[in-house]
C-alpha cells in the first residue's frame, strides 16, 4: 500500500491590515451636577440620605445640620433616581419630592430627575 500525501508544510496567506478609517472617539463623560438635598425636622438627632445613586447605604450620605433643618449635596449624572431619609434610624419620604414611586416595603420612595 502506498503511503498518501503527508506534507505538513501549508501555505499561509498574509493578510494586509490597512488602519481603520473611522476614528475611535474617547468615551463621552457624562456631566454630574450637585443635587442638594433638604429637610426640616429641627428636632431630629441625625439624618442621613440613601437611594439608588448611593446602593441604599444609609451610613454613605448623612446629611449636615442647617439651621432646623438638614442638607447634603450629590453630584449625580442626568437620569431618574430614586431615595429616602433615615431620620435617627427610620425611613422617611421627602414630603417636598415631585414625584414618588412604590417600593416593595408598602411605602412610597422619593424620586429626583436630574
């Protein structure tokens, strides 16, 4: 029996790379703004401020006694957030939000479009 064609040695194509003729852009920054963020509980301890822009961590944004009042501001990209206060250790809307939505508690979270 004959042996058939064993040859291992294969033609390889070279293939031209011509540069690309669109140009990469760099990745567009999203502008954040600060949204200041207020309360009037004068006779609250603490108040912290939690939401979809910081996990819902309410030890991340407390927030700083202004007068009777408490403020924090986060800088935050344009889009539709969602948030609450923890006024000492409970979780309050904001009764000045234009907007609110139900949330799986059976309360309603505050909502901020920036």
């Amino acid at each position: 029996m004959q042996a058939r064609y064993t040859e291992t040695n294969t033609a390889t194509r070279q293939v031209a790379r011509t540069p690309s003729r669109t140009t990469q852009r760099p990745p567009q920054k999203t502008k954040q703004r600060p949204v200041e963020f207020t309360l009037e509980v004068p006779n609250a301890s603490s108040v912290a401020l939690a939401g979809t822009f910081n996990n819902w961590d309410c030890h991340r944004t407390p927030m700083i006694r202004d007068g009777a009042g408490w403020k924090a501001s986060v800088s935050l990209s344009p889009g539709r957030y969602e948030y609450r206060f923890v006024v000492d250790g409970q979780w309050v809307s904001d009764p000045k939000a234009r907007e609110s939505a139900t949330n799986d508690f059976g309360s309603t979270n505050s909502v901020v479009v920036v």
